[in-house]
DNA sequence: CTGAAAGCGCTAACAT
DNA sequence: ATGTTAGCGCTTTCAG
C-alpha cells in the first residue's frame, strides 16, 4: 500500500552508473569525478532521495533510536526532562520512543525488554515507584546497550546517572519551614527503595538536627506516591494529637493532593499548615496559594541524560558517570508566615 | 560496541541445518518435521533468539513505528490521549514515536518530515496552534503513510479524524452560565484557523442566542493560545467599562492562567465572575475554586485514532472516517453562583 | 521435508 | 575514476 521510495539504485539506473557510485558521490567521495557528483546530487535532490533506515541500520546495527522511559508523561517535571531529552538528541540524528512504566515495576519490565528487542541504540530510565529490582537492567548492560538513569536511579556503581543535591533541597526547606516559625514538621514521602526519598528523607533528618527539632518517627510517612495513598496519609496526619505544622512533600503532585484534604478540614495555607513539595510543577504558581516548591533544571537534566548517552555510544569506553545538578529553591506564599 | 544478538544463522548452524529451515520452523511451517521444530523452537527460545524488526523492515517495508505528532507533552489532555493510542498499538505490536510541535507549524513540518524519513508506517497528529498550511500534510498522502488527526484537525474531506462535539458543550456551558445568572458571558479562544476554535466560537454564540443575550464584540477574544496572550486578554476584558460576569476559555490552560490575573486584581471567583473551561485537565480540581470544565474521553481518543491508523494500515482502501465521542460536562464550583 | 538462492537498500573492500 | 561483489538478517520462491 505505501509508496516505495525512491533508493540508490532508482537514481544509479537512472543515470546509468553504479550503485556504489551514487552512494559515494551523495557522501562527496574524492574519488568520484566532481561533475559527476553534481550530476548525482542534483538528481537525488530533485528525486526526494532520503537513505533508507532500516537498509543503514542492518547494516550498521544500529537504529539510530534511543529508548526513553519514565513512571508518567503527564506531569509537566518528565515532559520537560523529555524536551530536553528531545532536543540534544535529535540534533545528533537520533530518534526517541518514549515509553511510560505507569510507576509499576511490571510494566517497566515490559518496556525495558520491548525496547530491547527493537534494538534500541541507547535507554534511559527513571525507574518506576515501585521498581525495586534491577534483573531488567542487567540485561540491558548484558546487551551492552548504553545505559542512563535520572532522578530516581539503582546500579550506581555501573551506570551513568543524572541526579540533584536532593540531601541539601530538603534541608534547606526544613531550616526555611523553621525560620518561619514551624516547630511539628511532617515528611510525606515514598518507597524507601528510592534514591530521591532516601536523600530526601535524610536531608529532612539533618534538617531537624539542625535547627534542634526531634524527630517524630509519626511525622514521616511512607506512601507509594498515588494520589490516593498521599491523601490518606495527610489524612492521618491532620489526624494526629499534635497535628504538625508544615509539610515537606517528596513532590509536587503529593502536595497538590494534601492541599485538597487540608482544605476540607477547613485548615488554612499558610497559617495552620506551611507547605512545600519538590519538582515546582507548572501548577505551582497556579494553585492557591502558589506553592513553594524545589525547582529541578528539568530541560538540562533531560540535555545531560542524552549527552551521556551519546557519549556512550560513541566512546568505546564506558566510563560511569554522576552529574549533579543543581537546583534552585522557589520560596512563595505557602511556606511564609510571621514568626510567632 | 553493541553485543551482537542471536540470529537465524547461528541457531542454523549450530543445528547443522539451513536457515531457511529454522525460519519455518519458528513459524511453525507444517512441512518441517514436528521433531525437528521443536528442537529449533527450544533452541531458540535458550538463546533467547528475538526476530531483527530491521531485517523484517527491510523486507516488507514498514517499520512497525506509527509516528504521533502532539503539540505539547506536558497537559494531561494529550498526555493521556497518547496513553490511549500506546495501549491500542502496543497489543498491535507497534511502536510509537512521539514528537512535540511545541504549538508551532515549523516545528510541526520538521517533525513530519523527520517522521517520514524514518519510514512510519503511520501517524497520528493533533494541529499545531498556528497549523496553518497543509503542504506537509499533502507529503504524507503523497507517500501512502495512514494519517489521521485528533481534536485540532484539518483536510477533512480525505483524512479520517477523532473529534468531539464542540458546538454543543460550548453551546451548553453558555447556557449554564446563564442558568445560573450571567448576562454578560465572555469568551476567550485561540487562532481562528482551528476547527476546534470555530466550533466552540460557534457553540458559544448559538448558546447566546438560546438565552437572549446580544453577542458583543468586545466579549470574544482570539489569543495565539500562550500563557502570556491568555493574561493579556483576560487584562482587557477586566478593564471594560462593561466586565463580563461569565468567562468560557477555549481550554483550561487558557483558564488557569486567567484565575492568577482575576484574583490578583482582587475579584472573586465565582462571585464577580464564572469560569468554565475545555479538556479537564487534572489540576482542574486542584485550582481554587475547582473549575467546571468539558471532559474529553481523552483515553478512548486515543484509542480510536489508533484503531483508525491500524484499519488503514491493514485495509487497503483507505476510507476516511469521522468518529465523533461524547464528552462530559462537569460542573464544578467556578461556575455555580445563587442567581440573582 | 529440507536446502539453496535471490532480494529488501545500503556500504565498503576489492577489482578494473 | 567507476564497477562488482559480498553481506547485514530475514522471508520466500524454486529446487531437490
């Protein structure tokens, strides 16, 4: 039904030469006389030639296509990391198929090996909430296909990965809840198997040590990062004898969640309750009141994944790598109050 | 670099038996020898042998990858829309590659193009913002590749298409702003060229038309879809000596940032003023007040522009189709007021 | 029942 | 300076 395209050998017939010679005259071979080559080239132009992929990839096993996955597309922190992604990529000529694991292990398994078997040329991974074995990325390292990870990451002593200072993000915003007068901080975060909620959780420990607070083993929640877990566990917290007074949340999405709960207690943003999350959503600035929020460089982050990966690809050679990037922290209105 | 994967070849040799042979087998071919086929499959399966989609590309021609042209990653309208198509067309066992218009018609040709050159056996496209011309569009008939568009659409007469009724829920929200006291009803939309635009422009005015009130000029305003025109034109309707008392935006991103500008110029939602939007996006129930909005069946949209490609792709007489899906409005507290 | 060979589009080593 | 050929991995006649 499609069309065939126009190939090397349309354009050799054509003219009457040599496929290898249309081949080198399009790649400006010395060899091949110069008017020749214009000859060709013109031709080609006019002709719409476009070298055939899959006949170069056979070739050259490779497919030019670089594999992406992540938990979720719909927030806007993985669809800028993805424009990133995009966008160092595609200038180097390659293609990426975008995968989403929709935070299950299982159905990262199955991306993982559905990418494999397109034989991709490169992967890279946020790993799903609940992804907590590496057997998947084994085999990707097995097949030798380069491999990165972002954000949430596991193997880090063979892979490349992407990450923030997510250990100091959380105890900036502990001291900053305590500058302004938080005394009961509360912790929502996820998994426990997860690099970012470990940081995390360890930034918020220092966080606290710092500025002298105990710390309540009932004010750090533990939630597979639904929506639904996250409401119930601001529930129990609003629930609590000594209800805190701020709430760091592991993202953005959490707190979005709490702040409906906290609303239909009729408690308010910032007095009873100061807030902040990490990722700084676009919503951020949209709910009510705007949120104060860790801002990730999600486009460099995206950038730095791919170069990463090209590196790999290109460098015999794969070095492990760690950037760190840093963040920036956007204070707005609900993590301000008048110190008592 | 890359290991190089286990091919017919090797498991034929390592048989001492033809290629061809292990090729038929696989396949289950009736005229190899039940035992003999089993042997391959079981070596085949110890190897771990997986079909090279280059090689079968390079065969039959196709590349088992439908391209998906979107004009934003980061709403959860197209977000979810592409989870749709990926369920459909992963059990079809394709794979899809994504590209971000990023709402412009360069870089929506740019994606066409590098589409086509990657030999897509199909794509799937919602318009760009400012989609105004359809040359590329053409290159894609031109080329026999399926295509089928979503929501913003254009080359109706020949391209088979997965809309809503935008008319009538335009039409309903107009009189349910009324319904519920407005009089001086609003309405901010995108570039004129859009079907969507049009017929919710259309929607809008046969609404008023409904309830009586006079269409005033003033009241409809075209914006280029950005966050900046959208402030911009909710800054002028405000400063009307006439202010609207109702206001329906063209999408809910339109809408969210309008509820920054309203509240800072210190009117109340939905005391002073009524907001409805299009597309339901997540945050909808996050914004304060929740804002009423048009649900699309976002998932099945995506799921029937899969079907739609996949029909083509195997029928051979391309009909072109227009399925058309309910939407739903929910009704929400940015728009419910006692009537005066 | 199984094998040999051609060909999908392309490149590169090897002629001429 | 250009042509010929082999081969990337696979399917599919055509032979045996």
């Amino acid at each position: 039904m499609k069309k065939k395209r126009v190939t090397l050998k349309d354009l050799a017939s054509e003219l009457g030469v040599a496929i290898s010679t249309v081949s080198r005259a399009l790649k400006d071979h010395p060899d091949i006389d110069k008017v020749l080559t214009k000859k060709i080239k013109t031709l080609a132009q006019q002709r719409n030639y476009i070298p055939n992929p899959l006949a170069m990839g056979l070739l050259r096993q490779q497919t030019r296509v670089i594999g992406v996955i992540v938990p979720d597309l719909a927030t806007y922190f993985f669809s800028s990391i993805i424009s990133g992604i995009e966008d160092e990529l595609q200038q180097a000529g390659y293609y990426i198929v975008i995968s989403s694991s929709k935070e299950t292990l299982e159905k990262e398994i199955e991306c993982v090996y559905n990418l494999l078997n397109l034989r991709i040329d490169g992967l890279i991974v946020c790993l799903a909430q609940n992804s907590n074995q590496t057997d998947h990325f084994r085999k990707v390292l097995d097949h030798d296909v380069p491999l990165v990870f972002f954000d949430r990451v596991c193997l880090e002593k063979e892979v490349s990965t992407v990450v923030v200072d997510n250990v100091s993000m959380a105890k900036d915003i502990t001291t900053h809840f305590f500058a302004n007068g938080a005394r009961k901080i509360a912790h929502i975060t996820g998994p426990k198997h997860l690099n970012i909620v470990q940081e995390r959780t360890e930034g918020y420990l220092k966080g606290l040590a710092e500025v002298g607070l105990p710390f309540e083993k009932e004010y750090l929640i533990h939630t597979d990062l639904s929506t639904e877990s996250a409401a119930l566990a601001i529930r129990n917290l609003l629930n609590l004898p000594q209800r805190p007074d701020a709430l760091l949340g592991v993202n953005d999405t959490v707190i979005f969640g709490a702040m409906k709960e906290i609303k239909q207690c009729g408690l308010a943003i910032p007095d009873d309750l100061l807030l902040a999350g990490f990722s700084d959503e676009f919503h951020a600035t949209v709910v009510e009141p705007n949120l104060t929020s860790v801002a990730h460089p999600t486009h460099d982050i995206g950038r730095n994944a791919a170069k990463l990966i090209l590196e790999q690809i290109e460098e015999e050679k794969a070095i492990q790598k760690k950037i760190v990037l840093n963040t920036a922290l956007h204070i707005r209105a609900s993590s301000l109050r008048q110190k008592k």
